[in-house]
C-alpha cells in the first residue's frame, strides 16, 4: 500500500467533493472568468468516484464514505451526453442534477469531516496561449 499516494488521493476527493458541494454562487465565483467544459467536470468527478473505489478496496476509505461516493457517480453516470456538452457555469443554472450532487457532495463531507463548508481548490491557471 502506498499510504503517501492514498493520502494524495483522498486530499484530492476531498477537493472535487468541496468544489461540488459548494452553493452554485460560489461554485461561480469559483470559476470567474475560466470556461470550463461541463463534460471535464463530469469526467473529473467520475475518475474521482473509480478511483475511489481503489481507496475502498485497500482500506483507505471508510465503507460509509464509499457509500456517499458510489452515491455521487450514480447520480454523475445519470447525466447523459446532451446535458454534458457547454460551459459548466450554464449547467450549474439549468440542469438540476448539479443540485442533486451538491446535496450528496455536502452528505459525504458532513460524514467525512463533519462540516460541508470547505475551501474550494485552487483554479489552476490555464496553460500558455489558451484564452
């Protein structure tokens, strides 16, 4: 077991499902002016979810934060291709299952670490030449 990677790994869940459960307004100021694809985010949270499973299989989890994970890349795997496609920012304001993973975002943190109020990760600067 590489217990350096899994702390690596559980500190990133920890930063997708704080980015997820935050109020949208937040999630917006989050983004500010960056155009994030909504299918990125999508797949972002769904290799968060198989990788956790790993987690879960070395001990590295607990079960019931296995449960809420399983629960949000259910509800993920929901959003078909159609709702996938544009800027995350508009799925935010129209599509309700972005409401159904904040709800099950907050569930895993208040378990996890007892308070769903988390910072948001740092936005990492898009790389040289892209506007």
């Amino acid at each position: 077991m590489n217990h350096l990677g899994d702390a690596n790994l559980r500190t990133w869940t920890l930063r997708v499902t704080a980015l997820l459960a935050a109020d949208t307004r937040d999630q917006l100021a989050w983004l500010g002016e960056r155009e994030l694809e909504t299918k990125d985010v999508v797949e972002e949270v769904e290799l968060m979810c198989r990788v956790s499973e790993g987690l879960a299989e070395r001990g590295a989890i607990e079960p019931e934060d296995q449960r809420h994970l399983r629960a949000i890349g259910r509800r993920i795997g929901e959003i078909d291709a159609t709702r996938r496609l544009g800027l995350w920012d508009n799925a935010l304001a129209t599509d309700s299952a972005w409401d159904d993973l904040r709800s099950l975002a907050r569930q895993f943190l208040l378990t996890r670490l007892g308070d769903w109020h988390q910072p948001l990760p740092r936005l990492v600067p898009p790389p040289m030449g892209d506007h």
